[in-house]
C-alpha cells in the first residue's frame, strides 16, 4: 500500500508570496527545522535564479557535510530545456528538481496566447524532462500547473509523457485552490490508475480548503496503489490565501477519524519541533500565527467556558484531540523585560562576546569573535530583525557556510541569460 510523503514547498511557494519573503540564512534555518523534523523533501529554491545561487550551492554543502541530511532539497524551475541547462549551469550539484507547466486550457490560453497549443506544451515538459535526466537528476518530479481546471484527458496524455521520459512524480496543481476533496478525489484516482506513478498533491486554500484537498488527493493516489506526496508550507504561508499548513497536514494525516489507521506516512513527522518550526516562521515572515490555528495558535489548547474547562480539568481528550506536549508546546518561554543586548548591524564586540556568553559559544581568540560579529552583522543587514539563538549559533559552528549565504554580488556574475 502506497504512503504519504511530506514535501514542504515554504522555501519556494512561500517566498514568492506578495508582501513576504525571507533571508538566505532564514530559508536555510527552515530547511534544517524541517529536517529535524522528518519531512521527506524540502522545495528549497529558484536554481535559475541569480540571487539563489550562492544559498542553493551552500546548502547543497550542507547536505554533504551530512548537516542536511536526510533530508531531499530540490529546485523548483520552469519546464524548459534552457531552464534546465542555466539550473545545472549555476547549481551543477543539483540531484533534484521539479519542472513547472500550465496545463490548462485557461492558462494554455489566457499566458501563450494563442502562440502554443496542447501539445507544444507537451513537448516543451518533454524536453525539459530529457534534459534533466541527461544531467543525471536523481529525481524528476512535473508539475501540471492549473491541472484541476485541465481536462482529465489532457492530463492523462501529460502525465503519461512525464512518465515515459523518466518522470518520477507528477504534481497535481491545485493552483487556485478550485477543488474540493470530492473533486480532487474522482480526478486524482483516475489519473493514477490510468498512469500509475505517484502523485503531488499541491494545493491552495482560496476556498479554505487546502489541507482536505491534500488528504482526499493523497488518498486517491494511495488508493489507486500509488504513493503520494503532499506539497505544504510553515504556517500556511504561500501565494494568496495560502497552501496546505505543514502541521495540520501532519495532524489531519496521523489523528483524523478513519485516515490516521489506514493511511500512514512513508516517513515519521515528529510534532514535537512544530511548535519551534512555526514560532520561526512566523518571526522571520514577520507574520504573527493566527490564533484558531490548528496546534500551534495561542487558542490551540484554551478553554474558557464552564462546560469545557471542568471537562478538560477532569479529562483534556474530553475536548482535546491532541495534547499540546506532543506539539512541543509546554515548556516556559523567557521573555526580557529588563535590560536586553542584541546583536544587529551596528553591534560591537563586548556586547556580541555577552550575548554569545549567554549561549555558552566561547571564542578561541578575538580574532575569532571579530570574524563571527561580522558575519552576523551582515546576516541582520538581510534579515533587519535580531537573529534567533538558532542562528546566531548556526553562523558561530558553520562561518564559511554562512559567509557563502550572505554573499550576493550581482556585479560580480555574468550578464548575460
Ligand atoms: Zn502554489
């Protein structure tokens, strides 16, 4: 029986979200939260893009240095042969990537306009296809842009292509959050048993309904005797109303009524850092975690009223699903409410040498602590918000790795494509 796969897309769907975005060592701090936590495989960036170079190479380091690991980081580019060839041209050590097309009649054309037709796009996810297995990509995965409003036949002959050129999952799109788990369901079963290879399921939540999409989606697939990978983000950040939420997904997939006993993931998720992975993302998006929101919202594990306070007092599964213990929830949080040193882009030594004192982080000699300072002072300029310890000990235990992330010199790269 196929299994559930977590593959996060914050780094990717998330970033590119309107009014958001995160610095290098922020994307690369998630990446080692989501490995900590077991997720399969983590969206980590644009490889065609300049300024994504220098992050992509660095954490491709990481995985290497075993830092990273086990965790997949895959690139997300466009289905085009030349995307491919400027992907591997920049990020030669990619193993993994994932080639984007529309597929839609709407998309084919309200974006081509007229200038391609089915199966031209066909043809351009082929080559890309060729060309990634020609750089000895371990993993393909093609995604069908806007594949629930592609007609099922379409899509069948799309998917089919993907396979046979060596494919190894196709995305299913939700793009703008049009399905609903019923839809999802008839469309994703049909695809997989008509192709059988696994299936993304990517979808979005301008109907509010992402994350049960994602699960009727996996199901289809599983059910169709594939497995399945749900696309999610920390916090459910992604473009507009955002993508399937990393943690509910995980809870949905582990506790929901008949699912959590059938359905199982391919690789344990342990909760117990969601609490950490979301306070993260929440600091660095800048964007404050709802209150209702499932797990880690500060109302996840609050009760007021009579009926339900004495019922939880007597029993917390009386009104509890989960236990907040099990999300890492729990443990008290200092907060400073006296005098507080920071480190920013304008910090000194003594005040960095107390800061890092605090986290027990001693420096062999000043020239030692002088390089970190400068490092971290760079890493405030792109973050413009105080580091998390995380950080600011990531940069003091990896200084090359990080002075490989803070580095963005578009004058210094060719012009030209
Ligand atoms: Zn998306």
């Amino acid at each position: 029986m196929g299994k559930i796969y977590i593959l996060d897309v914050t780094n990717r769907d998330g970033v590119q979200t309107a009014n958001l975005g995160l610095s290098k060592l922020e994307k690369t701090m998630l990446n080692i939260y989501l490995n900590e936590m077991g997720v399969f495989q983590s969206e980590f960036g644009f490889p065609t893009t300049k300024h994504e170079t220098n992050y992509l190479m660095a954490n491709l380091e990481l995985a290497e240095m075993g830092v990273l690991q086990p965790i997949r980081l895959e690139g997300w580019i466009r289905a085009t042969a030349a995307d491919v060839e400027t992907a591997f041209m920049r990020v030669p050590k990619l193993k993994h990537l994932n080639v984007s097309i529309s597929t839609s009649e709407q998309m084919i054309q309200g974006k081509f306009l007229g200038r391609k037709a089915k199966d031209d796009i066909t043809q351009m996810m082929v080559e890309a296809v060729d060309a990634a297995r020609s750089h000895g990509t371990e993993s393909i995965g093609v995604n069908a842009e806007d594949a629930s409003r592609t007609d099922l036949e379409y899509l069948i002959k799309f998917a089919s292509q993907a396979k046979l050129h060596g494919a190894d999952r196709l995305r299913y799109c939700d793009t703008l959050g049009y399905d609903n788990p019923f839809t999802i369901y008839e469309t994703v079963n049909a695809l997989a048993k008509e192709v059988p290879m696994p299936i993304e399921l990517h979808c979005h939540s301008d109907l509010g309904m992402a994350v049960a999409n994602s699960i009727a989606g996996a199901k289809a697939a599983i059910d169709a005797g594939q497995d399945a990978y749900i696309n999610t983000t920390v916090n459910g950040i992604g473009e507009r109303a955002g993508n399937a939420d990393l943690v509910a997904t995980v809870l949905a997939i582990t506790k929901s009524k008949g699912l959590s006993d059938k359905y199982h993931l391919g690789r344990p998720i342990d909760l117990s850092k969601a609490w950490k992975i979301a306070k993260f993302a929440s600091y660095a998006f800048g964007v404050p975690i709802p209150i209702n929101q499932p797990g880690v919202g500060a109302n996840a594990f609050a009760h007021a009223s009579g009926i339900h306070a004495d019922g939880v007092l007597k029993d917390p599964q009386n009104y509890e699903l989960y236990s907040y213990a099990e999300l890492g929830r729990g443990e008290p949080e200092f907060v400073e409410t006296g005098s507080q040193i920071c480190a920013g882009q304008y910090s000194g030594i003594s005040g960095f040498r107390h800061i890092m004192g605090q986290m027990e982080v001693e420096f062999k000699d000043a020239a030692e602590a002088e390089k970190i300072l400068e490092l971290v002072r760079y890493a405030n300029v792109a973050s413009q918000t105080p580091l998390v310890e995380d950080e600011l000990l990531f940069i003091a235990n990896y200084p090359d790795i990080a002075r490989k992330l803070l580095t963005l010199a578009p004058l210094s790269q060719p012009s030209s494509s």
